[in-house]
C-alpha cells in the first residue's frame, strides 16, 4: 500500500523527515496554528464523568517528574515502539524509537533527561 492509501493507523502511511519533526516541535512549543483555547485544552488534564481529572489533554500525558513539567506520548504498532517526551521547563525533547517491543522507552527516556539535566547543572559557571 502507498502513502495515499488510507489506513486506521500510522503503519507505512506516516513519513518525517528530521527537520519536518523539528519545525513540527517549534510549531508546539510556540503555540502556533491552533488558537490559544485550542492549546489550552490540548494540555489540560481530561473531566471524566466522574468529576474526578486525568493526566491526559488531547494525545498527551501530561505529568511532573522531579520539579518538571512533561508532556509525553508513546505507542507501539506490530512490535515497534516509539516514545516523544518534552520536558518544559528544561526546554527538551526526547524521542527514542525500538524495533523491539519488551523495550522500557520510557524509562530510557527519563534517564536521558536526568543524565542531561546534570550536565547542563555542572556545566553553569558559579556566580
């Protein structure tokens, strides 16, 4: 099946280049396209029936780890996995990509971004 045709999932229909994905993350983290509410909403924890909220806006967990705000979405599809983790206030995003399904992304992810998080700490000059 080609690009044209039209499935109920990402498999062979959904092609990114690098700088597609990278004007795609400005595009988020700018805000831009849709229209403030829209964005509002998108990273709002959902009302269930209940009354009661749950991490997830539209398409992304939303969660605090150590202090941060994360945005994340992760899936899999016929033994692949993928992972996009944005750390906010760090101003960083991670993306990690399996060919294997019993792969823990998220928490190769999270170390990453500790790993990450203490080099740029170490690396500050002190005042």
């Amino acid at each position: 099946m080609g690009i044209g045709h039209i499935q109920s999932n990402g498999r062979r229909c959904f092609y990114l280049s690098i700088n597609d994905f990278l004007a795609w993350e400005r595009g988020v983290r700018e805000r831009a396209l849709l229209k403030p509410e829209s964005w509002s909403q998108t990273f709002t924890p959902v009302v269930l029936n209940n009354g009661k909220t749950h991490p997830y806006g539209f398409a992304w967990e939303l969660t605090k780890k150590g202090g941060q705000t994360v945005h994340g979405h992760d899936g899999s599809f016929g033994g692949f996995e993928a992972i996009l983790t944005r750390y906010i206030e760090q101003d960083l995003t991670l993306v990690a990509l399996a060919n294997l399904s019993d792969v823990d992304l998220k928490r190769i992810t999270e170390r990453t971004a500790k790993l990450l998080r203490e080099e740029r700490r170490d690396s500050v000059p002190p005042p």
